[in-house]
C-alpha cells in the first residue's frame, strides 16, 4: 500500500490516509488501514479507529471499524454502499432492488430506524423499528375523510377499526 501523511507540518499532527487496496480487492482510500496482499485483509496502523472506501464495480463501498491496535487485524463493517445504476444501501451489503435500500438494527419499540428532521431540528417523520410510522405535527393537520386511519397523539399512523358509520352502502347478509 501507499501511505500519504496528510496533516499540519507545523503543528506536527499528521493521519495515517493510505491509497491501495487488498489482494484482488478494487481500489481504495482510507484512514487507519494498512492493506494486506490477501483480498479482505487489513491492518490497522495505529491505535485509533479506520475507515475506507473502497471502489467497486463503478460504484463504492464504505467500511468502518471500531478502535484497534497498531499493527492487529482489521474485522470492518461494510457499513453502506452505492452501486453503479445510483442505488444506496445502508445497513446491509446487498441491495434487493431498490433505489435506497436502509436496513436498521433491531425489530423493537425502544429504537428508531428511520427519522427525518427540518432545520430547525424539529422531528417531521420517523419510523421506529418495529413498524410505527409517526409524524407530531400530523396531529394538528386534520381532514373529514381518512376513516380507516387514526392519528394519534403522539403523531403515529394506526389502522383504525372499520365503522357503519363511515361506509356508503351497506347489504346485510345472513339473518337480520
């Protein structure tokens, strides 16, 4: 691999950027990665974090790995990646045909896949891991339609039960 020292020469702090690849491996450019002569082999080369991308297929390929000892084995994750046709996956390493493809962590309440925040900061749309949708400032928007969807207070979208009132016509069927 090639090491270029990227940093203040007069404050004398410099990152370990390296230009390379491993093996058969495209190539790459990362920080904290030592490339090895094996595809999918590489050490770090200080104690600190690393991280890469990596050129692929006309696409890239984004790795992370957590702090490591100089000089150990790297075991990183493929943390994302953006495909030559423009498809992004993130949380996975395989995209099974969609245009942005996110696969979170867990299938629970207590964590949230999915959010979407204004300038502001303000919380506009959020989808948690086990499936509810929530937006808070739908609450405060209201129509006279929509009777099989109930916002609730919190802003989430719940399939309500269905209702005589709300149908247009209705045919008994059975006995009476």
């Amino acid at each position: 691999s090639d090491l270029i020292n990227v940093g203040n020469a007069s404050t004398g702090t410099f990152a370990a950027v390296s230009l390379g690849g491993a093996g058969a491996d495209y190539g790459a450019v990362g920080y904290n990665v030592g490339w090895q002569t094996t595809a999918g082999s590489y050490k770090y080369l200080q104690t600190d974090a690393a991280s890469w991308v990596q050129f692929a297929a006309g696409g890239f390929k984004f790795w992370i790995a957590g702090s490591g000892t100089a000089g150990t084995a790297i075991t990183p994750t493929q943390a994302m990646t953006l495909d030559a046709s423009g498809n992004l996956v993130v949380g996975d390493t395989s995209n099974p045909g969609y245009r942005l493809y996110l696969k979170t962590q867990g299938n629970t309440s207590a964590t949230t896949g999915v959010i979407v925040l204004n300038s502001s900061a303000t919380n506009l749309f959020a989808v948690r891991n086990d499936g509810y949708v929530y937006a808070p400032l739908w609450y405060s928007s209201t129509t006279a339609s929509a009777a099989n969807v109930f916002v609730d207070t919190n802003g989430g979208l719940v399939r309500s039960t269905s209702s005589a009132r709300y149908k247009n016509s209705i045919t008994k069927i059975g006995r009476a």
